[in-house]
C-alpha cells in the first residue's frame, strides 16, 4: 500500500496513543493528586440530617401541679420556595388554602411575609424564620381538613399538614403566671449566630421553637432535650437511598418550680382586687406587682404583675391586634421583676437601718413637725400631719416623714454639705445598696431590672449625661412652650439653668427625698419583698429563685437548686432586731392598722410597711404595702404595690391581709395551717415525684386545680 | 444457531475454511471480553441504586447481558462474512441504516433521550439508536467507494473523496437534526481518518480539517447550534461556577472520579454512584463508577484494555491485504478512540458533555451491538490478510 497511506495510518496510532495517555494522565491528577478534595466534596454531598426536636420539658409548680404542658396540634405549613415556582406566586393555591381553613385570606399573606420585608406587619404576625422553612399558617386544623389538604397534593402544591406538640396552660386555680413562664418562639437570628459554625446534634437549628422570655427561656437548655437525629443518604434529587444513623429524640426535662398554683391564684386575684379597688377610689390604678417569697431560702412562692397577658396566645403565633393590644396595655413585661418604682416609705425601713449604721440611737426620741424648712424650700409631712417629738418606732409606725429628713439632713451635713465629694459618706445608700437595692437581684428569671439608688455618685453620673441639654434648654429658653405658656416656660428655663450650673450637687433636698424613697431611688417589688425578707431572717438578702429542680421525663432527679445567699447585709445586727421589733407595731398601731383590723395578730403578728410614693407630674401616689410574717417567727415577706394606686394602706394592703390569711389558714379570727393553700401548711421540702410514664403525681382532686391533671400533664 | 444458518441464502456466504479459530486475533478477542464483562460489573453497580426496592435490582444487568449475547453472536457473524459479499451488499446496508436513521421522526416511533431524538421505540420498553448501526455502515460504504477499482498503490480519485464524503455527510446532517451532537464529532473523525488512510491527496486532509474547525465555529456564530447545545458544549471549561445542570453534572462526576483516589471505595460503595449524583452513570457517566468504586488502578486497566483493543485493531489495519480492508480497520480504529476519548474525557472534565456511551462497556444494546460487530469486522479483515499470507 502506498507510502503515504501508512504514514497517515502511522499519524492515526500515534493520535489513539497520546489520547489514551492523556485520559491515563488526567486520571492520575484527579484521582491520586487531588483525590482528597474530591473525597470531602462527596461526603458533603451525600449526608442530609434530619433533626426532629424532642418534646419539651413540662414546668411543675412546687405540688407537682403542671403550669405548662405539651399536647398534639395539626399545624399548616406553607413552603414559599414551592409556592414561588407556581402561576402568579401561587396566589390560586392561598386563596383554596384561605377557603379550606375558613381564614381571610390577608391573614395569610401578612404571616408569609418575611419580617422587615416590604409592608410586613411586625413580629410576630411577620415570618421570623428563614426563606426556606415552611411557614406554620394555622395549628389547631381539624383533623378532616388536613386530611383533604393532603388528599388534594396537586391543588395545594407546597402545603402540608403535620402533627406538632405545642404549648398547653392547664392553669390550675386559673392561675395565669404568663410573666413566671414565658412564651415560645422562632430562634433568632442572633441565637444561630452565636453559636457559630456547630455541629453538635442538640444544636439550634432555624426550625427550632425556644424560650423567648420568662423560665421558658431561662431554662430553655433544660426544657428543649436533644432533638432525634437522622443521618440519611440523599441522592441530586432529593431521593433518600437510605439511613445511615438513627439517634431517638431525648424530651426535655421537667423543670419544678417554687410557686404554688393555689398561692398563685390568690396572689394575683388579689392584685387585681388592690387594683379594682384603686379604680374605686377614683384612681387610675394603672399597673401593678405582687410578690411571695420564702425569707428562709429567697424562693418565690407566686408572683404577680398587673396587667397582664394569656399566655395561650402565642401558641400558633399571635395576631397583629393581640400583639398590638400587648404593646398598648404594656403587659408583656412583669411589673413585679421588670418594673421599676419609686419605693416610698417602705424605703424607711432602709433609712432606719442607716440611722443603725451611722450610730444614731435607734431608741431615742425624734421630733415630728408638720413641716421642715431647708434653705429656701420647705418639706411636709404626709398630709402634713404633726406628732411632736416621737421614737424612732413611732415614726415608723405612723410613717413620720420629717423624722427621716431630720437624721439625712444630720448626715448630709456630716458628709459635708453641698461641697462633699463625691466619695463622702452616705449611709442610706450605703445599706440600701447592701440590701440589693440598684442591683439586679440574681432571680433566675431574664431581663430583670436593677434599679437605682439615689446618691451624690448617681446625682454626678446624671449630671454628665445630661447636662449640655440642660444647658441649651437654658440658653435657648423652650421658644415652643413660651409661644402657649410663657410662665412655664420661664419656670422650666430657670430650672435647666440651675441643673446646668450645679446639677451635680447632692444637695439637702437629695438626702431629704431619698431618705424616704422619693427622688430617684427605684426598685423593683421583688427587690423590695427581698429586703423584707432580710429584716425577717436576720440580715441575710438571698438571691430570690423560681426553679426548685430538675426532674427528667423518667421520673429522676436531675438536679435540685439550693438557696444562695448574695450576701449578709452590711447592717449592725441591733439595728435589724430593732426593725423586726418596730414593724409589727404598723399593723397593731401604725399606718397598717386599718387594713388589719379583726385580724387575728395576737396568734399571727404581722411586721409591715406603707408607702404612698409620689410620682411626678399630678399622677395618684404609687400604693406600697411590705410585709412579712409570722413577724415573731417570720416564714413569708409579702409585697404588693399598685401605680396610681392611692394609699399603702387602703389599696394595697387589704390584698395584703388576704393573702396572708390564706397562706396560714386564717379564717375570722382563728389560725389553723390546715386550711392554708399550701398543702400541709407551708411549701413541700421535697421535689414532687414523677412517674417513669413522665407522669407528674399530682394532688388529687380539688388540691390539683385542673378537671383532669394527668391527661394534661402527660407528654404526647 | 447452525440450524438456522444452513437453511438461509446468507449461509453460503460465510467462509467455511478451516484455521478460524486458529487465525483469529485472540489478543483482541480476550481484550474485548474482558472489557465487557468489566462493563457488566459496572453497569450493575451504577444500576442497581436505580432500581426501586420492590423490583428486580439485577434486572438491568440482566438486559446489559442479553445485549452482550446478541452482540458477540453478531460479532461472530461479522467476522465470517465474504468480503466479496460484504462489498456488494454494502450499499444496500448503507441505505437500510439511513432508512433506519430516519425512523426516529417518525411519530409514535421516536423517543426523545437527554433532548436527543435518536431513539426508536420497540415493544417491550426497549429501544434502539440507529446512529450506532449508522457508524457501521458509514465505514462500510466509505471504504467501498475509496478502495474500488484502482491500483493499490494510487490515490483516489476527487470524484471518489467527494462520494465518500457525501456518505458521511449525509448521516451526519440526520444527526445534527436529532441532537445527537456526540455522535457527529465522532462520524466527523471517522471520515476524516478514513479519507486520509485511504491515501487522499494532502489538500483534502487539510482542507476537511480546515471545513470542520470552520463549520463548527460557523455553528456556534450563527446560533445553529441550541443554546442548550453550547452550554452543554462548553460548560466543561469552568464547571465550579456554572449552576446550570450541564455544569453541575461535570461537576458531580469530577467528584466521583476524583474521590476514587488509588483503589476506590469498592464495587458497590461509591457514594456518588450509589447516590446517583451523577446521571445516566451506566451509559454516559459509566467511566465515574470505574473511577469511584475502582479508583485509578481500575482506571487504569479499563483505559489499558481500551489500549490494547486499539493497538490489536491498528495492527489490523497495518497489516490489511488490500485498501477495503484497511479503510474498515481504520474506521473502526477513529471511531473507538475518539469515542472512548470523549466519553472518559467528559467524566474527566476535559471534553465537552455529549451523550455518547463507553463502547464494550455502557449499557445501551445498540451500542454494545454495533461496537461487537466492528470487532468482528476487524477479525474479518485479519482472516483474510492472513489467508492471502501478507
């Protein structure tokens, strides 16, 4: 054959040659050198995880008597990612979904929207979760129309319905304790966060329901369990070729708490008897708090804000008029713990201590004018009463303002006067800071405010951060109120000025007001029930606790949680036992003595204190009644306030009275601890028990509180 | 079998010499049955991960098997045929498989496969694609017309060049019309070789190779070609960042071969084959299972196997008695190298992604027939060198 044939035959072989060498060669490269890119790109591609969140823990109260539990919805979920591939954004398949649930059709597209998207409505009628989360629309579907939704897969292209345990209040004794619990919702954005790039099975995940206040966020580790994880083998089209691992879900453990449910349910229709009865008085009575607590151990036996929310609401997501109404009526915070109050003369018993401290005779006579002058501006008493020279108990009894300005007066002066620096002594805030004043109380509870105690470091603090507006209203004359009101506006102007000048001196005026909880002291009702307690055991503040221990779903201890002590207050022990001699007298002859009347204090003393503290403006004086009792062996402090709420003694402290009477069976005239609302008496030593079944045993009967207590505390 | 050949007209066609089993090119024939039983083993294991649980998982291996059977028994035919009656039926073989090539258009006959019509339906859920009988009978009809009536040792003539070059053409353009972009590039390379083994002038090497470069840019320019077509086409260029699905199954098949490392994970445990990441991975992307399950070494061996399945086959044609012979060898050498380029290549992301299979190895009947019949074929032209003792 031709020479050129064999040459081109030649060229073909060597062609075929250097073809296979390079898939040989290209082979190697992929294979041996960068084989172990490949490696890990395929194990990323295969593994999908499943997680299944377990059951959340149930909250018991201190009888066993389940506040929160869990039962089975049908919830509704709509996958956006779908519903975007359909006509005109699935517009079709909302409207059918709308009539099928009997729903407007808004109510729909308002929770589809993505929270700060474009004409979202806000949280949590918003989407909080992610893009690619189906979106719960309804819980509580009936069964039926679930079953045609699923039935009918091609009219409702990404809509499905599935079974979810959600949130239950078996409320026994109608309890409502909505501030106590919490509520539940999507995991934030800073949650995910913040907990980075982890691969820990019980990590959150965007489907994820947590604690978004109260113990149900505090404990939130506790309650959630591990979630079940499955470990599938998934192919490009989302196929599952099979399961490579299986972890059960393990449920969240119970958490016990120290309220009592019937002690709750007293409290807080009590609060809200204080409240009505302001409102009878021609008040506004506008918000309110109650506390219990152990003065022994710092638990809280109930606790109470006024107004307040069901905390059923949430489950499913609330509607944009709910949440509305929540932030109008300003319900979602606790007064008790998160409201902060000016403490008027309940604030004495801090002040007397002081007087202990700084060595003033606690047993010596005072003088108790109508009124006292310093400087310029003069200082009356409540209702400008007069009562002459008096004892210290006295004064504590009839609430004598003039005798407390008359000893800060004293120790201002000692301090320095108006020229003291800023370290001078100052005994009132001193002890009112040993008593956990300004200080966040350590409650297990968050978003607890601290406070503030008034002092020359406070006044100094102040003046620094506000003084150049003082000094440019002065300058500038308030040219907008002048307009209306130009004696207001000379008035305000003249003010600044002065603020602007010497804002930061604590003058007379300052030590006068703090010494009997006026000015810019505030607390919090559960910082002053802490104090109380303090007086009551012996000068030892605890840090008030709600959860008393952990139980697992078995039935086990996990964990119980002793009382901590934050510290012994800085108080000689004589100026305590005197406060705990003084205080009964309140009730027996003092400012506390009409609201006791009948009561059987002879068997059952009660220390106690008023305050009626004023609040700027021409708003009713904030109602304060601090209490403990039995005061010769004291076991409980109780406190109640209501804002706009008139006098300690007329609004609050009939509440008082009637929650002391039930916590030591006080009926008439007799005592008889069996007809206490705590069963046997007083709180249970032990944790409740619960059955391997997770079934909390729980009183029987009337005890409990619910119709049927176990089917509510059972977990599905 | 026997029986049936006795009876029929064709059986006196058959030579009937003794030395067949003796002079057969044993080399080539064990190369390419291990290759297919190789195949065999991976096209179960890229199957078997089809096959829903409650049906037959070896039901496809089942079928690859029956194809294999058919095809070595066509093989064996092939390799039998009088080369005189090869060449007179030659065109009538050409016309059946342009007849055949057509087909697909046909309604209720076509099947549309990865936006390729090439398929025709048969009862029984079986298909067949024309395209590979086509190769065949391109190289048939080419060798005819460029080995006919001149001396051994003279080129042929233009008239000759252009009839053979219709002959291409023509299949070619049917082709292009079913979507069948692989199969193209490979005819195009099969009438190249052949027109250049068959001594052509210099200017008609150059010049086709020139057409082709040419007409392909000319394609792309004038949008010609389906923009899916392109993308397929080019995707292999930069696969990490194209998201596209031709990109995307690049991607997953680079993943696969290249987490295959020295030995594999093992027959059966590849998670990208097991997990069907990447498609069609017992046809197109067969060389992925290889290369998870095997790794390089058995790689290795199947692309060595090839090898010498070729360097048998450039043997034959060397050692050809006459032109026709030649050219048929030859044919066969372009079209199983550049197919086995292509269809390795695409799994190794260095050629662009066309639906061609692996010969002797993917599934597909089709295929595994046409490619047993050019073995035979090649065995044909050995016979008959070494009958006429060159």
């Amino acid at each position: 054959m031709s020479e050129r044939s064999n040459l081109r035959l030649l060229v073909l072989a060597v062609l075929v040659v250097s073809l296979l060498g390079t898939l040989l060669a290209r082979t190697f490269y992929l294979q041996v050198m960068e084989g172990a890119e490949y490696r890990a790109a395929a194990a990323n591609n295969t593994v999908r995880e499943v997680a299944e969140p377990a059951v959340r823990g149930i909250v018991l109260d201190q009888a066993g008597r389940p506040l929160v539990s869990n039962r089975t919805t049908v919830v509704v979920t709509v996958d956006r990612q779908v519903l975007a591939q359909q006509a005109n954004d699935g517009a079709a398949v909302i409207s059918r979904l709308a009539r099928i649930l009997d729903m407007p059709r808004e109510k729909i597209e308002d929770r589809l929207k993505t929270c700060g998207s474009e004409g979202a409505k806000p949280p949590p009628v918003c989407w909080n979760g992610s893009t690619y989360q189906p979106v719960p629309v309804a819980s509580d579907v009936d069964t039926q129309t679930a079953l045609s939704i699923m039935e009918r897969r091609r009219e409702f292209p990404g809509i499905s319905a599935k079974l979810e345990a959600v949130r239950e209040y078996p409320a026994p004794f109608n309890v409502n304790a909505a501030h106590i619990l919490g509520y539940l919702g999507p995991v934030t954005e800073e949650q995910l966060e913040e907990q980075g790039d982890s691969e820990a099975d019980d990590r959150l995940r965007r489907t994820d329901v947590v604690g978004r206040t109260g113990l149900e966020r505090q404990y939130d580790e506790v309650l959630r369990g591990k979630p079940g994880i499955t470990t599938l083998a998934v192919d490009t089209a989302g196929r599952v070729t099979g399961t490579l691992e299986e972890k059960e879900p393990k449920p969240g453990d119970y958490l016990v708490t120290s309220i009592d449910a019937r002690l709750q349910s007293v409290v807080e229709q009590q609060l809200l008897a204080a409240v009505r009865r302001a409102q009878e008085q021609g008040y506004r009575g506008s918000s309110g708090a109650a506390v219990v607590v152990e003065v022994d151990t710092g638990r809280v036996l109930a606790m109470a804000s006024y107004p307040t929310y069901d905390p059923s609401i949430w489950i499913g997501g609330v509607t944009a008029r709910q949440f509305q109404a929540l932030m109008d009526d300003e319900s979602l915070s606790s007064n008790a713990y998160q409201g902060q109050f000016a403490p008027g003369s309940t604030f004495k018993a801090v002040s007397t201590a002081a007087a202990g401290v700084d060595g003033f005779d606690l047993y010596g006579i005072y003088p108790c004018p109508a009124r006292v002058k310093i400087g310029s501006q003069t200082f009356r008493n409540y209702e400008t009463n007069a009562y002459g020279p008096i004892s210290l108990t006295r004064a504590l009894e009839v609430s004598c303002n003039t005798v407390f300005y008359d000893i800060a007066r004293r120790m201002w002066q000692e301090a320095g006067g108006p020229e003291a620096p800023i370290d001078a002594p100052d005994p009132i805030a001193e002890t009112a800071t040993s008593f956990g004043l300004g200080a966040k109380s350590g409650i297990d509870l968050p978003g607890e405010a601290a406070g503030r105690v008034a002092s020359r470091e406070f006044k100094f603090e102040n003046w620094e951060a506000k003084k150049d507006t003082w000094c440019r209203n002065a300058e500038e004359g308030y040219p907008e109120t002048r307009k209306t009101d130009p004696k207001m506006a000379d008035y305000y102007t003249a003010l600044d000025r002065e603020n602007c000048t010497d804002g930061y001196q604590w003058r007379a005026g300052d030590a006068l007001n703090a010494a009997i909880g006026q000015g810019d002291t505030t607390v919090t009702p559960l910082q002053m029930a802490m104090v109380y307690a303090a007086i009551a055991n012996g000068g030892t503040l605890y840090q008030p606790q709600v959860a008393k221990g952990i139980i697992s779903a078995e039935g086990e201890v996990v964990e119980t949680f002793e009382p901590v002590v934050t510290r012994q207050v800085d108080v000689p022990r004589k100026a305590v036992r005197f406060l705990r001699n003084s205080l009964p007298g309140v009730t027996t002859d003092g400012s506390g003595e009409v609201p006791f009347a009948g009561f059987p204090l002879d068997r059952l003393p009660v220390a106690a204190k008023t305050g009626s503290a004023q609040v700027t403006g021409d708003k009713a004086a904030t109602s304060w009644f601090a209490s403990y009792a039995p005061a010769d062996d004291p076991q409980y402090a109780v406190v109640m306030m209501v804002t706009e709420g008139g006098t300690g003694s007329k609004t609050s402290g009939p509440s008082v009275r009637k929650i002391l009477e039930s916590l030591f069976g006080v009926s008439g005239t007799t005592v008889n601890s069996r007809n206490s609302v705590l069963l046997g008496g007083s709180p249970l030593p032990d944790l409740p028990k619960v059955g391997p079944d997770g079934i909390p045993q729980t009183p029987k009967g009337q005890q409990a509180g619910v119709a049927d207590v176990r089917a509510a505390g059972s977990t599905p | 079998m026997s029986g049936l050949l006795t009876t029929d007209p064709a059986v006196r066609t058959l030579t009937r010499q003794k030395g067949y089993w003796r002079d057969l090119d044993w080399v080539l024939l064990l190369a390419a049955l291990t290759i297919t039983i190789f195949g065999s083993m991976l096209v179960w294991s890229a199957s078997r991960a089809d096959m829903a649980s409650d049906s037959d998982p070896q039901s496809y291996l089942k079928r690859h098997v029956i194809n294999i059977v058919i095809g070595i028994a066509l093989g064996w035919f092939a390799s039998r045929l009088d080369y005189r009656w090869l060449r007179a039926y030659t065109p009538i073989i050409y016309g059946a498989s342009i007849v055949l090539l057509m087909l697909p258009f046909v309604p209720g006959l076509g099947t549309t496969i990865a936006g390729a019509r090439a398929w025709i339906d048969l009862p029984g859920g079986m298909t067949i694609q024309p395209s590979e009988f086509a190769k065949v009978a391109v190289i048939l009809m080419m060798a005819v017309l460029l080995s006919e009536k001149r001396d051994i040792e003279s080129e042929p003539r233009d008239r000759d060049v252009l009839l053979s070059l219709g002959v291409a053409v023509l299949p070619i353009l049917i082709i292009l019309v079913q979507n069948d972009t692989g199969t193209v590039l490979i005819l195009g390379s099969v009438a190249l070789s052949v027109i250049a083994v068959s001594g052509a002038r210099t200017r008609w090497v150059i010049g086709l190779i020139t057409g082709a470069i040419v007409g392909v840019l000319i394609a792309v320019q004038l949008g010609l070609l389906k923009e899916y077509q392109v993308q397929r086409l080019t995707s292999f260029i930069n696969p990490g960042e194209d998201v596209s699905s031709a990109a995307y199954n690049a991607n997953q098949a680079r993943i696969a071969v290249g987490g295959g490392g020295w030995s594999g994970y093992g027959l059966f445990e590849g998670p990208q084959t097991q997990g069907k990441f990447v498609p069609v991975n017992e046809s197109d992307f067969i060389f992925t299972v290889v290369g998870e399950e095997l790794g390089f070494i058995g790689s290795a061996v199947l692309i060595l196997l090839m090898g010498v399945i070729l360097w048998r086959a450039v043997v034959i044609a060397f050692r050809a008695d006459d032109m026709y012979g030649r050219l048929v060898a030859t044919g066969i050498v372009a079209w199983l190298a550049f197919q086995t380029f292509e269809n390795v290549g695409m799994s190794l992301g260095i050629m662009p992604i066309t639906g061609i299979p692996l010969p002797l190895v993917s599934a597909g009947g089709t295929s595994m027939m046409a490619t047993w019949i050019a073995v035979g074929l090649l065995q044909n032209v050995r016979l008959h060198a070494v009958r006429a003792g060159v």
